[in-house]
C-alpha cells in the first residue's frame, strides 16, 4: 500500500472533481470557472493546469465528464448547464448550451452510463434529463417533476441507463425512469420494475431523520441503493421488485461529523466522507452493513492535546490571541506550536465534498480546502 | 430598500414544500400514556433500578405530540438525569448501557432541558451528562440532534 497522492491546486473550495476515464485528464470547479488539469501516469507528479472553462457568471455546483471522455458537463448556480467539447482547429473547449428550462439554481450533473443523456439536479424541484437534439445542434430537457418539492442535492444513475436515483433536503432519496422514448433502448426489468415509462417513481425512502441527503448512489449491480446524509447516517435499500415493499431498509449511525458523499467500492462496501475530513469505509450485505475502518488514522481534537512545544520560543500576537481563545473556550491553556503544525490530523483539512472511483482500490477525493487526493483503499 | 433576501419567494409557487410536510409521519402519542410512563419512571427510580428507568425514559420519545406531552417528558427526562446523578457515581457506566439511538435521544433531552429555566439552574449536571455521553458517542447524536427534524 503506498501513500495517498495530494495535490494542493490553490486555496479554493473545490465543490466537486471529476477523472476522465482514462484518468489523463482532471476536472474542478473552482468558483465560477472548471479547471481543466492534465494528469501524469506517475500519480506522485502534481497534475499540469491545462485550460479554465469560463462560461458560467455563478457559482459551478457540479462537473462530470462523458464515458467516452470527449464531453465536460458543468452546471452553475446561474441555471445553466454547458457541455464543453474539444476544438481541434483552434485547440480549446467550445460550449454548447443546455436548454434546462429551470428558474433557479443548477446543482448537480451527472451523465448517464451509455453518455447518450444526463441529467441536472435544480432547487428548482426539477431534474432535468436533457439528451441531444441533432437538427437544432442544441441539448434538449425533458422535467422529472412529480413528487419533487425540495432542491436536489444528488444524483446517481442505475448501471441499465434508465433508472436515475435522486437525493433531496426534504430527505427523501428517489428512484425514477428517465426513461427517453426513441433514445433508449426497452429495459431489461429490474428489482426496482419492469415498466418504466419516464418520470414512473419506482421507489421513495425518506431517512429516518428527514435530514437533508447529501448523496446518492446506485450499487455497482444496481440492486440496492445507498445514501449519506446530513444526520451522519448511512442507509442502505434493497428493494425487493416492483410494488412489494423493500426488502431491507438499513441504517447504519454513524458517531462523526456529517456526511456528504458516497462512492460503492464493490457491492459490499462503501465509502464514505464529509464534514469530519476522513474516509470511513463500511462493509456488509442486506442482513447488515457496519463501519469497518477508518483510511486515515484521526486524532480527536477535544481529547488528544498537543504536545506542549519548547517553553522559550517567542508567540506572535496571532497566537497569543488564539491561546487565550482556547482558554476561554475549553477551559485550558495549550501554549500555540510555532511550527507549521497542522491544525487537523488527517489530509483534509477541510469538509470532503466529493469522492469519486479512481480505480478497483483507489478512490480521488476534493475538499474545501482546495485538495484532491488519491487514497488506496 | 426593502431587505430582498427576506422576501418569501416560495408563496409565489403554487404548490410548495410546508414546514410540517418535512416531518416524518409517525403515530400520534398521547398525553395519557406519557403520564403513565412518567409514573412507571419514578416507581422505577424509587426501587433503585436507574439504568431501567433512564431506558424507559429514552426508548420512544414522544416527537408526535402536543407541546404539554413534550414538555412533560421532558421533565421526567430531566428529573431520572437530577436522580441518577445524585444516586450513583459512575455516569459513564449508565451512558455505555444504553442503545445508540437512546443515546441519541439522550442527548436531544439534555440539550432541550439546558434551555429551560429549570434546566439552566442545574446547568453544571447537565454539562457533566453532555461530556461523559459525548466522551462516549462521539460527536453523532450532536450532529443528529441539530438535523433531526423529529423534534422531543
């Protein structure tokens, strides 16, 4: 097991990241822009900034890059989505508009498996499922409507390229058929069901606290469906086929911070992260799931004190200022350290906001504090 | 100018999301049983058996009920809390019996009773309640009690 790969790329909160399947090339969002990195075969080399997508005049929510690895989807808070591809005559990313339709803020993009569609998240109540309209060189959207009444923060499509799982702050996490007639291929029935024409809702699980989703994921079968949210709880569906109840609702407590995403490793493990700034990987089946270890080894911050530093060395005003903070606060002096001690144990110095697959033992995450790195798994 | 960012821009959407529709549906509890339970509680706690009545107290919180139901939990809550303290000595034994999600409900008691009158008088016993739990748990009925929209 080597160590994790970290690239520091600036002091920005990256909301979300994204590998090209061939991983040569990274994308973040970085404000209102997308940085374009192109990423060396030795992981230990710090990725290469190759181009900024400047489009979007808010905030960008999301990116996702085609399966075939030819399109960048960004979608912003100013209500737009772009699909940005490469021009090889004058050798940089050309936009091509999305006709969302939506009044506020885009959150969330995904692309389907097959790269055919995708779909945008809104707080609008709405997700779009939005594929390609030849004759007018234009994406068009078809509006996921019923029974939406909150912002979704989260998507994840089933590996079939129909069923499309969403997250949302009313706390509910859904199954609907995005279903594209004249698109799509007939789907195969699933254990969510067999007819599936667009917008049919084909499961709705509310977690145990209402509290916000923060994401969504299909297992790699498609069979059971995860979910991380705001309450730092982790639940797990298997539904059991069309019009039965599930087959087991698990919901697994967790004793951290809250969560904020998801990523299945196989069907019988998932890793988490989120506010406490360490993956937790979970482990079991449909009788049970249960956290079975931490990636990063993580001091607490209220137990484990400091070493007290050399007693002679100078503090500067700043510190001085924090140690009478920490006196008022915790009722307790710890003499700053000097050095360039970090302020948390783990790599992330901040909140994960995303982790993505990198590979079978590999997942990439980014934070707010400006960091992607590659833990092994 | 008018302070924009206040504007309820939902009332201009016909059919929009309530406060009440985010409440998971649960049964309705009674005043009634919660009085009886209260009863069973003290009775508990006079015979000794402490960890019993802290169990009972914390097994199903009454989230769908009237504010008097609530509050009068709350007080048994709070009261088993004053008795355990002043009974036994080892907190963290007591906390450790407990199930995960009587933990949590734990902790949502102690932070509602830190914002009563009563509550705020007894202050330090609820602290020293909050600091062995937490000790315990970990920081996640902390972040449950804050995002929990079932409220005790």
């Amino acid at each position: 097991m080597s160590n994790p790969h970290i690239y520091q790329l600036g002091h920005e909160p990256i909301k979300d990241h994204v590998f090209s399947p061939d991983r040569a090339l990274m994308a973040i969002t970085k404000a209102n822009t997308v940085e374009i990195y192109q990423t060396s075969s030795n992981l230990a080399q710090k990725p290469k900034l190759f181009t900024t997508l400047k489009g979007h005049d808010k905030t960008v929510t999301s990116v996702d890059i085609s399966p075939d690895g030819a399109k960048i989807l960004t979608c912003s808070q100013d209500r737009n989505a772009l699909v940005w591809e490469y021009d090889h005559a004058s050798s940089e990313y050309k936009p091509t508009l999305v006709l969302l339709r939506i009044n506020r803020a885009a959150t969330v993009c995904k692309w389907s498996p097959d790269g055919t569609k995708f779909a945008v998240g809104s707080s609008d109540r709405i997700i779009a499922v939005c594929y390609y309209e030849a004759e007018n060189d234009w994406w068009v959207s078809k509006h996921l409507k019923k029974p939406l009444k909150s912002t979704i923060t989260s998507l994840s499509w089933h590996p079939n390229n129909v069923l499309l799982a969403a997250g949302s702050t009313d706390g509910h996490a859904r199954v609907f058929s995005a279903y594209i007639k004249g698109l799509d291929a007939k789907p195969e029935p699933t254990v969510w069901g067999s007819k599936l024409p667009f917008q049919t809702l084909c499961g709705d699980f509310i977690n145990e606290t209402g509290a916000w989703i923060h994401d969504v994921a299909f297992s790699p079968d498609g069979n059971s469906l995860g979910f991380v949210s705001h309450d730092a709880s982790l639940g797990i569906v298997y539904p059991e086929g069309e019009g039965l109840p599930p087959k087991a609702i698990l919901n697994v407590r967790t004793s951290y911070l809250s969560l904020k995403s998801l990523v299945f490793l196989t069907n019988s493990k998932i890793v988490v992260g989120g506010h406490n700034c360490n993956l937790i990987v979970f482990e079991g089946d449909e009788h049970n799931w249960q956290e079975s270890y931490k990636i990063e080894s993580q001091k607490d911050l209220i137990k484990d004190v400091p070493e007290n530093q050399d007693d002679d060395e100078e503090i500067s005003s700043h510190q001085a200022l924090n140690m009478f903070k920490q006196m008022d606060l915790k009722g307790r002096v710890n003499k700053p350290s000097t050095g360039a001690n970090k302020a948390l144990s783990t790599i992330h110095q901040n909140t994960i906001s995303s982790i993505k697959l990198f590979s079978n033992s590999q997942v990439s995450t980014s934070g707010i504090d400006g960091k992607v790195v590659i833990f092994n798994v | 100018m008018e302070d924009w960012r206040r504007i309820d821009i939902d009332q201009f959407d016909g059919d929009h999301l309530t406060p009440q529709e985010l409440i998971p549906e649960l049964p309705e509890t009674s005043h009634d049983e919660i009085v009886a339970l209260s009863k069973q509680i003290r009775s508990a706690l006079t015979s000794g058996q402490f960890s019993e009545a802290l169990a009972l107290a914390l097994d199903s919180p009454p989230y769908n009920a009237s504010d008097a139901t609530k509050s009068l939990h709350s007080d048994t809550v709070f009261e088993t809390l004053c008795s355990i303290k002043n009974n036994r000595s080892d907190l963290s034994g007591i906390i450790k019996q407990l199930s995960p999600s009587q933990q949590d409900n734990l902790v949502k008691y102690l932070y509602r009773n830190m914002a009563t009158p009563a509550g705020a008088k007894q202050g330090g016993l609820l602290l020293n309640w909050f600091e062995k739990t937490v000790e315990i748990t970990g920081l996640g009925p902390v972040v449950r009690y804050m995002s929990d929209r079932r409220t005790v």
